[in-house]
C-alpha cells in the first residue's frame, strides 16, 4: 500500500474498523489477512469481495456458520515433510487437526447444498483426507504418547515390556517381604532409579544385599541397590525400550512420508480454510454492525441512507443521509462545532473505504458507494513538533500533496479548511483550493465556518451546501446533515441563550458587517421555511398512514359482510337440500306402501288406476321440491322483481345484495322499511327487498299413517329384514322400504335374512347393494350368523 495512502486510511479510522474485523477470525493467519486488507480501487475486484461477503452472510443466516477453531499454519512441518524429514507428535497432530477442520468445511457445505454461492469455488479447492487424518489421530494419542497399536511391532513390545517388568517387581516384592531380607531395608517399598527397578537398603547393610548400587540419597543412610535377581529382568526391560524408541522412530517417520505425499493438498486447503475464515469473520462483523450490502460504482455516486459511523456506540450514534456526486461534486458542511461536522465527512470516507475492502457497511437498503482510486483526507489537528510546523502549516503540507494527486477518480475530505490564520486570507484560500479541486473533478466535502464558502457553495454550479442541524432552544445538536441548508455558526445565539448580558450581544451585531447580517436573516428564514415544510411533511403521513388504515378497515368489513352473506346462503341452501332429501324418502316410501297395497288388496282396474294416480302425483311433487331447493337464488336472479303484495310487519324478507333475511317491522308511505335482521335493525327500501312466502301452519295431528307408514318419530328401529319366501320384485321393494326407515331412525347395520334355497334371492340383494349409494359394506354371515343365508350390512 502507498504510505500516503495508508496514512490517510489511518486518518479515517478503517485501521481501527479492521482490528474489530480481526476479531471474529478464529486463526492467527486470518487474524493478519483481516488487518492487512486494503481498499481495492477497480469496482469489478471491489464488487467481488462484496459478493464474497453477501454469500457468506446468507449462509449464516440460513445455516449458521462454519466452524474454524484448530486451524494451525503447518508450513513449516510440510515443508519439512517434504524434504525427507521426520515430524514430531505434535507437529502430526497439528496437521491433522488441519485435515479435520478441512473435513468439517467440506461436510458443512455439503449440509447447505441447493444454494450456489461464488464462495463455491473455495469449498470445491478444499481437499479433505480422512484415511491421513485418521491415520495419525490413531496412531497418536498426544504430543508425549503413541498408541500400543500404532503398530503390531509396537504392540508386541510393549507387551513384552510389561511382562518383564512384572517379572522384575514380582522379584522384587518377595524381596520386600522376606524375613531374611527386609530388615535391611529402609522402607518396604520398590522405586526407580536410571529406568532400573530397585529397593531402598540402609547403608550399614549394603553388602547383605548382593546387587548393584544405582544411588544414595541425600543424607547417605540409604542406597539404592538393584538385586542380582532382577538383573536380568531390568536388562531386557531397557533392550526392549530402546527398540520401544526404535519403531516409534520408524512410525513417525512413516507418517511424516505420507504427509510428504499431500504436502500441497494440504498446503492449498489451508491457504482456502484460512480465506473462508476471514470472509465469514466479515459476514459476522456485518451482523454485529446491523450492516446491509451496498450498491458499487465507479462514477463517484454516494447515496447513504441512514447512515451509522461504525465506532460509535450504536446507542448514542445517530443515523444520517449523506449525498455526494449525484447531483453536485462538492459538499461544504456548515454549522457550530461538536454538531457532526466532522463525523458526517469522516462517515463518508469510512465506509467508502469499507466497501472497498470488501465489507457491508451500516446503512439502510439501497445505498450506494462509490470506488475511488484514492481517497484523501486532512482531518485532525497534525502538528509537529519535530519539524517545526503550525497547525496552519502541518494542513497546507497535507493539503500542498492532496492537490496534486487529486483527480476526478479521488475523494477528498478535508476539516475546517483555512482554519488556523488570518479569517479574510482563510476563507479565501480555502475558496481557492475548493475551485482548484472542483475544476479537477475529484468529489470533495469539506467542514468550514466561513460564510463566504457558503456563498461560494449558492453561486457555484455543482457546488452544495449542507449543515448539521443545532438546536438553540437546548443548546444541543441533534447530528443531523441537511443537505442544501447552509448553517450557522450560531455562537451569539449560544453566548445569549448562556446568560451573556443582552448589551454586548448587541453590541456584537454592530460589528457585523451588514451583508453578513442579511446572509444570516436568510438563511434563519430558510431554516424556518424548512421546520415548517418538515411539519407539514409529517402531519401529511400521519394523515396518510390514516386514510390507509381507514381503508384497510373499509377492505376487512366488506370481506366479512361477504363472508356472512356466502355462509348465510350456504346454511339456507344446506338446510333446503336437507328438507328436500327428507321429503323425497318420504315420497318413494309413499310409492312403495302404495305398491304394496296395491299387490295385496282386490287388483280391480279401479285400484290399479288410482295407485297409477297417486304415483305420478307423488312423483310431481318430488319435481316441484327440487325446484324449490334453492329459493334464495331464485329470488336474487329474478329480474324486474315486483312485490306480490304489500309488505306487512311479520313478513319475512330478504335483503337483496348481502341475501340476509329479515323480519319487518314497520313499513312508511314513503316505500321505506324498518327491518330486523338478527340483533340489527336498519331501513331499507321496498325495491331492495324480496318477500318469502311463508307456508300456512297446520293444526297439530298425531302420527300420520299411510297403510303401514308411519311417521318419523313413530318408527320403531329393525335391526333384521326377512325376505324368505317373497319374489325377487317383492323382495327389492321390501329392501327399498327398509332402507328409507333405516335412514330415517339413523340405523346403521342390520341383517337380511334371504336364506340358501337356489340364491336367487340372495344374489338380487347382493347386486341391489353393490348398486345402492347409502350402502358402507356388505358381507355373508359367518358361522353363528346364518352363514350364506344372511347378509350384514353396513351404512354410511
């Protein structure tokens, strides 16, 4: 990075973003990749890594985040590896620990398949071994220790080595524990010394105990000897560790050629573990940052709507739209000090450079950014001491460089521009740097108190002014950038609103120069101007909001009377069906009775024609109950309805367009009706009004026979029909009419006795209730039952 550059990357604070950055990383190699970024200055490479971050931050939210924790930088050991050499247990474990964060990532992507990413690419370079991984965690139990079955060698002398070290301390114990050794021992115990097993014996009694002395302890009084009987034993221990060591040695060395084997597989897998690393570590940063993803360009666009500094604490930070290079090339930020000014520029500049870096920044949805070549700022009091330079002069130094590297592919930002010198040589030199890097195209905001910058900004084409609004009334700022409002320094205000004495405030004015005075009144009527429009602005969307909710109420209300009307029609008709489905059972049991009555008493031509009669007459009137199964709907479709009388109160009604009934209650001359329907009364007129003829109430009788047909309410529940002995037309009518009584009682299973015989009658039932719509199931009894004799059946 240009040192320059750096320094103003600096000045902007993206050094102290990038260290809040590093933090979500979880190895020390993205740690340092999230420091080092830089601001890339092409939009396509820009925009790339904001992809990169978009994608990562859409996983996190649908899948949740990879987990990076073991990732190690094992160059040096592969490196190692590949030139021949052995790697150390620990340096094994570490590469290992790469292959099982490796696996993890692999598995994870594979978990969150269905979404293609452009972070794809770095998932498909990852390259995971399993049979290495497992290889060493196998072998290796951590940095000090191999596994017995590292090998079968191992194994094998391991074991060996156990036995003789059993053997050695069997020798050793009876030794402790025998009457002609153990009063020449100091203690009764068995220890260690040089890798050799020994027995503690007092000093006096050294020769009474034949073996070879390994120590003394510290006082002298006792020796550490080692029995000729467990001589041999200790040898062969100690043969058996060296060749212990031997084949830990050869495994090692084993594994450290087949790491050898993959040294850039796992070299490469890394490098993208550790690249995956930092661009989830940026999608993380953003969530904390409640950032959105901006719109890149290249034309010098910004456009950040709602915009929060990023090292504020969201608490207090408050959110602001900045503009720049849409419609003006440069900004002149005006007002008192600690109202924003500085932060409003430094905001600009700071996420520019974020967005650079690949990073989303805190703003609301549809912002832009633009990618600057360089981004250039002269920001903060930079005096110097060792070079003996002012404030005034440290800024000319800053500012002597940015003029010369400035372009119409740069951002400048500069704080307090003239400050520190004379006022009328300031504001005139800052007048001249603001034209000369105008006249260049670069995209500037600056933060001034002059007033001449501000009439430089109303009479400039391209130039704007803006300010950070501060209120008077509490001597507070409230951090708000108002663009295409000059401020006000607003210090004889401030110094009034203190308790400064009303004289020297007065006197204070006289010294203004009158066309200051006048700029100043205008600018106070635009800032009235523009409190009331924001008023206005508001009252309007409330006003709005209103009518909206209002409206939607309207759009609820008609859904629900169309609703009740659509349920009220579905009930009237439900129940018609039903009247109707009960009337047509009635009906064909009417024909059935008749039938019969007809088969059984004297067959004269006389009977016969009346049951003829009675049978059409019935069957007319099951015609007329259908057409009349849905009333409400003929009255609705009927056009040109006329009252077929006068309405009268009782009548029955029903409102035309939501097709509720109702009861009248009162009828005017004016052709008005006051009607009630359910709790409800309302007026209606005659013309929206259809009349439902009710049918005339007959005096109350006792149960209606007909023949053997009884009504409903008389019928006695059969549970078994017989048909023995009747013809098949007989038998079918005597199933008709059980079938309307079992209807009509809510029966639902009952038995039909046809009997074996030649199955005639059993095989008309069978095709009788194959055919019936009423009819659940049937089948033949089963022993106990009347087997084929009968038949069960089930209604629906």
């Amino acid at each position: 990075m240009n040192p320059s550059q750096e320094k103003y990357n600096k000045m902007l604070e993206l050094d102290k973003v990038l260290l809040r950055l590093a933090e979500f990383t979880a190895c020390a190699d993205a740690r340092e990749l999230a420091l080092a970024l830089e601001p890339e200055s092409d939009l396509h490479l820009a925009q790339s890594l904001l992809n990169q971050t978009r994608d990562a931050h859409m996983l996190l939210a649908r899948f949740g985040g990879p987990a990076f924790g073991g990732l190690k930088n094992v160059s040096h050991a592969l490196t190692r590896a590949a030139a021949g050499g052995t790697l150390s247990m620990k340096e094994l474990l570490d590469v290992a620990e790469v292959l099982r964060v490796v696996r993890s990532l692999s598995q994870w992507r594979r978990g969150s398949a269905g979404v293609e990413t452009v972070l794809d690419v770095f998932f498909e370079t990852l390259q995971p071994n399993k049979f290495l991984e497992e290889s060493i965690t196998t072998a290796i139990l951590s940095e000090e220790e191999m596994a017995d079955n590292a090998s079968p060698a191992l194994y094998d002398i391991r074991r060996k080595i156990r036995q003789q070290e059993s053997r050695a301390r069997e020798q050793l114990e009876k030794l402790c524990h025998s009457q002609k050794y153990s009063k020449f021992l100091q203690e009764n115990i068995i220890t260690q010394r040089n890798g050799r097993y020994v027995v503690p014996v007092k000093n006096e009694y050294r020769a009474e105990v034949p073996g070879l002395v390994h120590d003394t302890s510290a006082s002298g009084a006792t020796v550490f000897v080692e029995p000729m009987a467990v001589l041999e034993a200790n040898n062969e221990v100690n043969l058996l560790k060296a060749k212990e060591r031997d084949e830990i040695e050869r495994i090692l060395a084993e594994l450290s050629a087949e790491v050898a084997a993959f040294t850039e597989a796992i070299r490469s897998s890394y490098d993208c573990a550790v690249e995956l690393n930092l661009i989830f570590a940026k999608a993380q940063f953003a969530y904390s940052l409640r950032a959105a993803l901006p719109e890149l360009n290249d034309r010098g666009d910004v456009q950040l709507r709602g915009a929060r500094h990023p090292l504020i604490d969201p608490k207090q930070v408050v959110a602001t739209d900045i503009l720049l290079g849409g419609e003006f090339d440069t900004l002149i930020i005006t007002g008192p000090n600690t109202g924003g000014k500085t932060v409003s520029i430094k905001t600009i500049g700071l996420l520019s450079l974020m967005a650079m870096c690949g990073l989303m920044i805190p703003v609301k949805d549809r912002s832009r950014v633009s990618v600057f070549r360089q981004v250039f700022a002269d920001i903060g009091d930079e005096q110097s001491i060792e070079q003996s330079l002012s404030t005034f002069s440290s800024h000319m130094t800053n500012i002597i460089a940015i003029l010369k590297a400035a372009d119409e592919h740069s951002l400048v930002l500069m704080d307090e521009l003239g400050a520190g010198t004379d006022p009328v040589e300031g504001a005139a030199l800052a007048t001249a740097i603001l034209e000369a890097l105008h006249f260049r195209g670069a995209k500037v905001a600056a933060t001034t108190h002059y007033a001449e910058l501000k009439a430089y900004a109303l009479k400039t084409p391209r130039v704007q002014n803006g300010c950070c609004e501060f209120d008077v009334a509490t001597l507070r700022p409230t951090y708000r950038l108002l663009i295409g409002v000059p401020g006000r320094s607003n210090a004889l205000a401030i110094s009034e609103r203190l308790g400064m004495d009303s004289a020297v405030i007065e006197a204070a004015k006289g010294f203004i120069r009158s066309e200051n005075r006048r700029f100043e009144d205008v600018v106070d009527q635009l800032e009235e101007s523009r409190k009331r429009m924001e008023a206005e602005y508001a009252r309007a969307q409330t006003l709005s909001q209103q009518a909206e909710e209002a409206k939607a109420e309207t759009e609820q209300l008609r859904a629900e009377v169309a609703g009740l009307r659509e349920a009220e029609y579905e009930k009237a008709k439900a129940q018609a069906a039903k009247l109707i489905e009960q009337a047509k059972r009635e009906a064909y049991a009417l024909l059935q009775e008749l039938e019969k009555i007809r088969k059984e008493r004297d067959k004269s031509a006389d009977t016969a024609e009346l049951a003829r009669r009675a049978r059409a007459a019935v069957k007319r009137g099951v015609g007329t109950l259908d057409a009349a199964a849905d009333p409400i709907q003929d009255l609705f479709e009927e056009e040109n309805y006329v009252l077929p009388r006068p309405l009268v109160p009782g009548d029955t009604v029903v409102i035309a367009g939501i097709g509720s009934r109702a009861t009248v209650l009162s009828v005017d001359h004016k052709g008005v009706v006051e009607v009630q329907a359910g709790s409800a009364k309302t007026r209606v007129k005659t013309k929206d009004l259809r009349l439902v003829e009710q049918p005339q109430k007959s005096q109350p009788a006792g149960p209606r026979k007909t023949g053997d047909l009884e009504s409903r309410g008389s019928l006695a529940a059969e549970t078994r029909l017989d048909l023995r002995g009747m013809t098949v037309e007989d038998c079918l009518m005597e199933l008709d009419r059980f079938f309307d009584t079992a209807l009509r009682t809510g029966l639902t299973m009952f038995t039909v006795v046809h009997g074996k015989g030649t199955g005639a009658l059993r095989g008309a039932v069978q095709q009788y209730l194959k055919k019936s719509p009423y009819v659940k199931s049937h089948r033949l009894g089963i022993f106990g039952e009347g087997e084929d004799g009968v038949t069960i059946v089930e209604l629906k």
